[in-house]
C-alpha cells in the first residue's frame, strides 16, 4: 500500500530524474499560478478589454520584450506541467511496449511544441511604435 502525500502523490524516494519530474511539476504548477494570474490581471484590469485588438496585440504587446518573455514562459510552463501531468499518468496506467511507445510519441509532441512556439514568440513580427 503507498503512502500518499497531502498533495495525493509522495515524493519519490532516492535522486535522479523522477525526483527532478517531481519537483517540477510542483514548480511549474506555481509558476503557472503566478504568470496566470498576473496575465489575467494586466490585461483583464491594468487593460480595457475592449480596446484589444490585433492592433493592441502588435503596437503593444509583441513589440516589447517583457510581453514576448511573459508569453513565453506562461507557455513553457503550460507545456511543461501538462507534458509532466501525461508522464504521469501513461506510467500509471501503460505497461511494457506500449507504456514505451507513448512516453516516445509525448516526448517527441512536447519537443515539437516546445520549437513550434518558442519559434512563433521569437519570429512573430511586432510593430515597433515610432520614437
């Protein structure tokens, strides 16, 4: 019978990378929590949501660094908790080759996404604001 943590999962004894998976998905589930709410506030409140618009989105916010790393990092995060939420569970319910052939196609998914969007923060043109 496992002993369970109050969060539902104990921490896995000894080191090595399950230990590394397991802090990090309590990191980034922080994480998400602080950029998430700090994303609805600035936009939802600091903004008027009625004055965003794709004119909004490339004057101010995909011309300035801080937007595109905020971006960024809220969806690293994203992919990274809900990539370690998978890993989670195909081990705890695949088993043998099949277990090996999914943890294969998310890792494969999750590299995919991680250079499909860390491309799109980096390449999309913004419109820089006349000085």
């Amino acid at each position: 019978m496992a002993i369970y943590s109050r969060s539902g999962r104990r921490r896995p004894s000894g080191g090595g990378f399950e230990l590394f998976a397991w802090y990090l998905m309590r990191i980034t589930g922080l994480g998400l929590f602080v950029l998430a709410l700090a994303h609805f506030l600035i936009l939802h409140v600091l903004y008027d949501p009625s004055q965003e618009n794709a004119t909004f989105i490339a004057h101010v916010r995909w011309s300035s660094l801080f937007w595109r790393v905020m971006d960024w990092s809220l969806l690293m995060l994203v992919l990274f908790h809900a990539f370690l939420g998978v890993r989670t569970v195909i081990g705890d319910y695949a088993k043998g080759g099949t277990r090996m052939f999914l943890l294969t196609a998310l890792y494969l998914l999750g590299f995919a996404l991680f250079v499909a969007g860390t491309s799109v923060v980096l390449t999309l043109p913004g419109i820089v604001p006349p000085a």
